[in-house]
C-alpha cells in the first residue's frame, strides 16, 4: 500500500469494522435458526477472509503513514472537540462539566515527572476508529 494516507487507513478501518457487525449478525441469525449450518460455514469464512485481508491491508499501510500527519490529524480532532464541547463547557454547571469530562477522558495517569490525559476520541465523524488522543504534560 504505497503512499498510504490517514483517510485510506481509516476508510479500510470503517470497512474491517462493518464487516465486524456483519460477523456479529451472522452468528446471531445462525443461532436464532434463520439460516442453516452449512449457509452459516461459507459464509462465516468468507467473511473472516475479508477481515483477515483488510487486517493485512491496513497493518502494511500503517507503516507507510507518516507521523507527523498523524500528529496533524490528532490536533485536529482536539481543535474539532473543542469547537463543539467549548461554548457547552463555558455555561455548565458543574456536574455538566464532571459529565463532559467523565465522558472525554479516558483516563488520567500522574507519575512523578509527568501528567498524561487519555481522551476517548474517535478518529472521525464516521467512527472508524476508537483510538486514544494522549496529552503529556511535564509536571511542576
């Protein structure tokens, strides 16, 4: 996957993803009886290979994405939540704010020398993706 992108992975993510749901759907209609257990075998197969195929696809391409887009698209998502949470945020009471909050931050872990912030943000609009946005922060 020469000169992979950001979009490209997360486009291939969107699509491991509904592929996902669909393996979910089928299993749940094979248990309900509402299609039979050969119907269930190819099917099931066919659509591991294609989750096994745009695994590969995506890790091959991952490499290929360069960093400092990464670091561009993560500035961006956070400029993008600040955007919509800010003006909410700004006219909360407070336990609006602990709600937002609770619900933006992952987790919070403090050492001696640094503070990091893990935030739960989607990687875009269309939820490809589930991974963290990480803030370090020196302490003192």
């Amino acid at each position: 996957m020469e000169g992979a992108s950001l979009e490209d992975i997360e486009t291939l993510k969107a699509q491991r993803g509904k592929l996902q749901h669909a393996l979910e759907r089928l299993i749940d209609s094979f248990t309900d009886g509402l299609i039979d257990k050969n119907q269930f075998k190819s099917r099931m197969e066919r659509t591991k290979n294609r989750i096994a195929d745009l695994d590969g696809r995506i890790n091959a391409g991952a490499g290929d994405v360069d960093p400092l887009e990464n670091l561009r698209s993560a500035t961006k998502r956070l400029r993008d939540l600040a955007a919509v949470v800010g003006p909410d945020l700004a006219g909360a009471d407070w336990h609006r704010r602990r709600e937002i909050i609770r619900t933006l931050v992952q987790r919070i872990d403090i050492a001696p020398e640094i503070i990091k912030i893990i935030f739960r943000v989607i990687q875009n609009a269309r939820g490809s993706s589930s991974e963290s946005i990480v803030i370090t922060l020196a302490r003192g």
